[in-house]
C-alpha cells in the first residue's frame, strides 16, 4: 500500500514537471494579476508565490499563508491527465484541473493576506 503510494507521488510528479518544465508558464498567468494588483494596492508588498507537489489536494490547491501563497501544480495539469482517473476524482471535478483555473484561487487567496482597514 505505501509503496503504490510513493509510486503514484513519483508518477504525478514526473506529469508535473512535463507540463510545468519551469515556472515560466506559471508567471506568464500570474503576470497581469499582479500587475493589476500592484496598480491598485502599490503600498501593499505581495506575498511570495510557490508551486509544490500536494498529492491531488483538488479540494484545496491554493492555500495562502500571511507571507506566502504556494499553488499545487499538480492540480492543473489539463483535463485529460490519467493521474486523475486513477485517483478517482469526478470528470466534473477534472474538467477545471488545467493551468487555465489556477489564478482564480490564487487570487482569491491574496485577499486574506492583504491587512484589514483600521
């Protein structure tokens, strides 16, 4: 049982890193919001952003801390990625687990990490 496990994790990560080689396909999404979001809140500093592996965490790929967001690649390899068939995660669910849909999440993070109003 721990052994399929770590074979899965090792298959998912190689599928990552075909799809996402660097994160320069990250960046290249990740750009207009952050420079939409540094015109509106220039005295803000925005957190560090971070990819990891996080095992199909599909119910929550984006989490966000106070200094940092850290996006699971993982979940946004495309639609047809088998990894997600042998992990029984519903088409319906599949269907948004492509690089396209991971920026919605990030941006809905970066508002916990911003400081509320006085």
């Amino acid at each position: 049982m721990i052994l399929s496990a770590i074979l899965f994790l090792i298959r998912l990560n190689k599928n990552t890193n075909e799809i996402y080689p660097d994160i320069s396909k990250v960046e290249q999404k990740l750009l207009p919001v952050i420079q939409r979001f540094n015109f509106y809140y220039p005295d803000y500093t925005l957190p560090q952003i971070y990819t990891y592996i996080s095992g199909l965490n599909h119910e929550l790929p984006v989490i966000a801390g106070q200094d940092a967001i850290a996006i699971g690649l993982d979940c946004y390899l495309d639609t047809n990625a088998s990894v997600y068939d042998l992990a029984g995660i519903p088409k319906y669910k599949s269907m948004r687990m492509q690089a396209d849909f991971f920026c919605p999440p990030a941006i809905l993070l970066l508002q916990f990490t911003m400081p509320t109003c006085p």
